[in-house]
C-alpha cells in the first residue's frame, strides 16, 4: 500500500456507514482476533505499528465532516497523532481461557470510536492459558472491508519470527491544516468537481444509449426494466425480521468461535456439487433450522444479508468494495446437499443483479437526506435482517506478529442491525469461524451456536462419506 492507494473523501457507501451510526445499535465496527502462540516482543511490535501508519496514510487519518453536509466526510491527517493511544497492552489473569478472553473482547467490539482520532485500535491480550496471547484489532468499516483488512494486516505481520525490520521508517504524513471554512470550500469543490465529472459524460452515455436504443429498441427498454425491478429487489421495504424467535435488537454483543479444517469444507463442497461458500452459508442455515425448531417455530425463510465482493484489479485497498446483497433464504429444506444446491443457485443469482453495480449511487442518494431520515430508513431496513454472512480469505502460509507466531485468525464482523454475524475467515488450513451475536435478539447464545456448530457437523458430514 502507499498513498495512491488511498483517497481523502469518502465514497457515498463509506459516508452512509459513516453516518448512521446515530442509532449505535448500527456500528459498523469490524474486529479481528489473532491468537498467538506467546505473548509477541512489545518493542517489536511498537516499531511494525509506527512503520505501518507511516506506510498506510489511513491509519494517521480522522474523519472531518463539513457542516450541513456541503460535501462528503473527508479523511484528514491527525495533527497530535499518538501510536501509545491507538495499540494499548493487558494483561488478564494467569491462565484465562478463551472464554474469558472472548468475555474482555466484546465490549472493546462495542464501544464506539472517538471521532476525534483516527477509527482504529489494536491490544495485545497477555496472561492467557498455556503461554498464549491475543492481538485485537479494531477497525471501523468506513476504513476498508475484510479483502482490504486482510491487505492491512499484512504489513503489520512477517514471514518469519526473526523477519528484519526496514532499517529506516518512511515519514510521517505531514497533518492538513483544514480549518472549519476551508473544509467547507474544499468539500463543496469536491462535490462540484464529482457533479461537473458526471455532467462531462453525459453527452457520450447519451449518444450511446440513444444508440443503443435504435439499434435495439426492444432489448434497451427490457434492460431498462430489468434495472429497474433489480433496485426494487434491493431496497425492497420490510416491516419485521421473517424469525418469529430473533425479534429484539439491542446494543449487548457476545462473541463466539467454531474452527473446522479448511479440508473438511472443501470436500463437503465438493460432495454437494457447491462452492465453499455455498457449503458454509448452507451450514449456518442448517444451524438456525434447528435452534427455530427447539424454539417450536420452524420457519420457511429467513433474511440474510450477505457481502458480495467487488473489488477489480487496482481498487484502492482503503474504502468498501463490497455490495450487500440482501434476500431471503430457505430454512426448510431438511437434506444438506439439497440446501447447499439451492444456497448456491441463490446466490449466484444475486451476483447478476443490476443494482449491485448501484450500490454507490443508491448510497448517494441516501446520503442527500438528514441524518436522522437516512438512518430510519436504511436503519430499519437493516433491523430487519435475520443474519449476515462473510466469507474473508486469510493468510494461506504462517505468519508472525511480533515473534510470535499466528495459530488462529477470528474475524467478527458486525450485525449492523441483524440477529447474528458469522464470518468465515480461512487461516492456512484452519476455517476459523467468528460469531457475533445480538443478546437482545438471542437471550439463549450458547444454544444458538451449539445449533450452529451442528450445522457445520451436517455439512462435513457430506464430504466424509
């Protein structure tokens, strides 16, 4: 990464995560957990984390928001940047377990960001059972996305355990001296040069659409059509979550783990003719089948949101490129291949939807409303979702922080609105599977994730005959 990969404004779909969090219940805080096999050399790993914010623009960088909105919230370097603020060191008591550590991690997960610094935070966990230790890492999505997370978590680790550090630190990023008038006039240049951009394309999009037009008159107005009914699709209005049991939201967050070999999924994808995605997905369905049925409310469907990468070759590593792809699912489908094939064809469906190219406009539109509008719709839009699942490819070979070697890579993605998150997040042969849970939505967590790991057992089940 260097500074061409990043830009100082924020794109219309950072902007809108930016912006509702007015209601906390919809931050949109990503967080992930390395487990390492000893506590890493503190010193070390000061001078990776002062190399990495010198080498990564973002992590230097707060959010300026112009008043009355004249402009989009812009990324501006810290004046008083503090490395001793941002990576923090504890220690819990000798011997804590997992459990203990995933209790002290979920209120770091829910406390929100001071917006006067830049939105991120690492801690280093020591006192764990056998010797172990933790690195939290805390970031706001606005940031970036779990493909870009990934792409910031690699400067931060080495290859090897005795790695030589860079001899010599690029500076600093030098701090912008944006006061309240000049950020004013900068962001509503902004703002006029996107508008004057768009204005300078028209002609030619014109042309080519009326051209288009009478060439094919008849394919134009169906895709036209197709366009249309694929941003109704998208922002399609709900009143309730489709769970009868998942009602509450509340600002309470649990966190748990599951870990299954990569291997094991790969070849129960493999037996049900699906993708890896396609077996996870199925998994966690298969999970929430079972804890409606204890509830005695056996569902048809449920609403998932689901993360559907679109990233191309030479995005900025900073900032989304994601589109969040949100439909209903079926949740009575008892055979696990079955449920994998009509997962599979679901998604790839969504994947070919038109307005998933529109995220960012629909976001921008979103974005030109107040604050409190745009959070009550979009907000109750998200509420409204029964789950979310991620799937993040993560390091496929060892990797080291501060000395200390990586065992497990946990990423825990936020509910923003939903009943539960469960991200998949591969680490060399591990799928290390994070679980965010709503307590007001599920007061009986530990059931839940019992049925969800019982998902997972049906699933590898598959691929074992």
């Amino acid at each position: 990464m260097s500074a061409k990969d990043f830009s100082d404004h924020m794109s219309d779909a950072d902007a809108l995560m930016w912006n509702i969090e007015k209601d906390p219940i919809l931050r949109s805080t990503i967080v992930a957990v390395g487990i390492l096999d000893a506590a890493p050399d503190w010193k070390r790993l000061q001078k990776r984390f002062e190399i990495a914010t010198r080498t990564i623009p973002r992590l230097r960088q707060r959010v300026l928001s112009p008043p009355l909105r004249l402009g989009p919230p812009r990324w501006a370097v810290e004046s008083d940047f503090d490395l001793n603020y941002h990576l923090r060191r504890v220690h819990l008591p000798p011997g804590a377990t997992h459990r203990e550590l995933l209790d002290f991690i979920a209120p770091i997960a829910q406390a929100s960001f001071d917006r006067a610094r830049p939105p991120w935070e690492a801690t280093v966990i020591e006192g764990l059972q056998d010797g172990t230790a933790a690195l939290v890492m805390k970031v706001h999505h606005s940031v970036t996305d779990g493909v870009g997370g990934v792409e910031l978590l690699a400067q931060l680790v080495d290859l090897t355990a005795d790695a030589a550090l860079p001899a010599n630190a690029p500076a600093a990023p030098a701090p912008e001296p944006l006061g309240g008038t000049d950020l004013v006039r900068e962001s509503m240049a902004h703002t006029a040069r996107r508008v004057m951009g768009i204005s300078s394309r028209v002609p030619s999009v014109a042309i080519e659409t009326a051209t288009s037009a009478v060439r094919d008159p008849f394919g134009s107005t169906v895709r036209a059509v197709d366009a249309a009914r694929s941003i109704g699709r998208a922002v399609a209005p709900a009143s309730a979550p489709m769970s009868p049991v998942m009602v509450a939201r509340g600002m309470g967050r649990r966190l748990d783990t599951l870990e299954l070999t990569l291997d094991e999924l790969k070849r129960a994808a493999k037996a049900g003719q699906g993708s890896l995605n396609d077996a996870f997905v199925a998994a966690v369905i298969g999970g929430l089948m079972r804890y409606h049925d204890r509830h005695d409310s056996p569902v048809d469907q449920l609403r998932m949101t689901m993360p559907i990468n679109i990233r191309t070759e030479g995005a900025e590593a900073a900032g989304n490129h994601f589109a969040p792809a949100r439909f209903g699912v079926p949740t009575n489908i008892a055979d696990p291949v079955d449920r994998m094939k009509a997962v599979g064809a679901l998604v790839k469906e969504w994947r070919q939807e038109p307005a998933l190219g529109l995220t960012g406009t629909l976001a921008g539109v979103l974005n030109r409303l107040p604050t409190s509008t745009t959070t009550a719709l979009f907000g109750g839009m998200l509420k409204c979702v029964d789950f979310v699942t991620s799937n993040v490819p993560g390091a496929p070979v060892p990797v080291f922080l501060g000395g200390a070697r990586v065992e497990r890579f946990f990423a825990f993605g936020p509910p923003s609105g939903a009943a539960v998150n469960v991200t998949l997040m591969s680490h060399i042969d591990t799928c290390c599977i994070g679980i965010v849970t709503d307590t007001a939505a599920v007061p009986d967590v530990s059931q839940l994730v019992a049925d969800i790991a019982a998902g997972f057992a049906e699933i590898v089940a598959i691929g074992a005959v």
